[in-house]
C-alpha cells in the first residue's frame, strides 16, 4: 500500500495524499499476470511458458506428496551435506517411481487417465485446466471403465499391500516360500507395470 501514497511527517502532524497515477498504472494491470523467462522464444515460446509456470503447482502437490499424503517422508535433520544430498535423493526418487506409477495406474486411481481429452478442451493455456470427460465420469460414478471401484493412490497401496509371501516350514523339512494368490485388482495392477510374480 505505501507505493500509492505519499506521506509528509512533520514535528507538527502526519499528512498523506495518493499517488493516483500509480494507482492508475497498477489498474491497469488488474486481472493480468506477467510471467518472464531467460529462456529464448525459438525454444520456449509465451503458451509453453504459461504451461511451465502452471505446473509449479504439479511440484507443490508432488512435495505434499512426499511429506504428508502418500510416502509420508517425515523431517529427517542431516547435518552432513553428503546425507542430506542422499535423503534429497531418496526423496526424489520415490516421487519419481510414485509418479510413474500413478501414470500406469490411472485407470484405476481417480487420476485423469485420457490427459489428450483433457487436453483438447483447453481453449488456451491461461483457461482453467478441466479434465477428460472420461475422468469426470469416473469420479461421477466411482467406478472405472470395466466397472470397478476407483480407488485413491494410499487406497490401492492398502489393497496390495494384503498380498503376502511367507515362509512355511513343516517339521525338519527344508523351508518352502508360499506367495499368496493375487486378486484380480493385484493381477491387473502388476500386469498394467508389466510385472510378473
């Protein structure tokens, strides 16, 4: 505020008036956000730019990510910069592998799985990010395409979690590993990451 007025202290009073050409100037802008970058037009141009500063919020969610919601990396206090280096590095690396899993997984998680749809609808870069309509539905009707329950990303985390390898030994014998049957949801979520058990 103290840029739209100009202020006269004196030993007798405090006078202010406003600077209404400044006031003016700032109007102008009003509704309007400059975004500025180093990098040259031929290899960003003003939309790629717009799209670059919106997904800062992709790295707010993503940091939220770690610390709370999914991976839930608590405060660590390193005082040696080689393992504060490797906690950073771990940390990344687990966003980095729950970011690919999510992205494999879509379907099945509330995610925007058709981004191209998505994509598609936004009449410009600066215009309100909607989803596909096939993400819509999906959160409508909480089921996914081939009619089961969508789940949230710590929801299938659960769900897969219940499948269990234990080692069984009977008498002298020699111990055998026993690795419970899947689920039909565990068998399409290890095919969708092409893994086989």
């Amino acid at each position: 505020m103290a840029k739209h007025f100009g202020l006269t202290i004196t030993d007798e009073g405090l006078s202010f008036v406003r600077d209404e050409a400044a006031i003016a100037r700032e109007a102008a802008l009003d509704g309007f956000y400059v975004v500025r970058t180093s990098m040259p037009a031929a290899s960003l141009d003003a939309a790629a730019t717009v799209l670059a500063y919106k997904s800062l919020a992709q790295v707010e969610r993503a940091f939220r990510s770690l610390k709370t919601v999914d991976l839930e990396v608590r405060p660590i206090h390193h005082r040696l910069a080689g393992r504060v280096r490797a906690h950073v590095f771990l940390c990344m690396l687990a966003h980095y592998v729950q970011w690919h899993l999510r992205r494999a997984l879509a379907p099945l998680l509330f995610d925007d799985h058709d981004r191209e749809a998505a994509l598609a609808q936004r009449a410009s870069p600066v215009a309100v990010a909607r989803v596909s309509p096939a993400a819509a539905a999906k959160a409508r009707t909480r089921r996914t395409d081939d009619d089961r329950p969508v789940h949230s990303f710590r929801t299938l985390l659960a769900d897969l979690a219940t499948l269990t390898r234990n080692t069984v030994r009977l008498g002298e014998a020699p111990p055998i590993t026993m690795l419970a049957r899947p689920t039909p949801l565990q068998d399409d979520v290890f095919h969708r990451l092409g893994l086989a058990l």
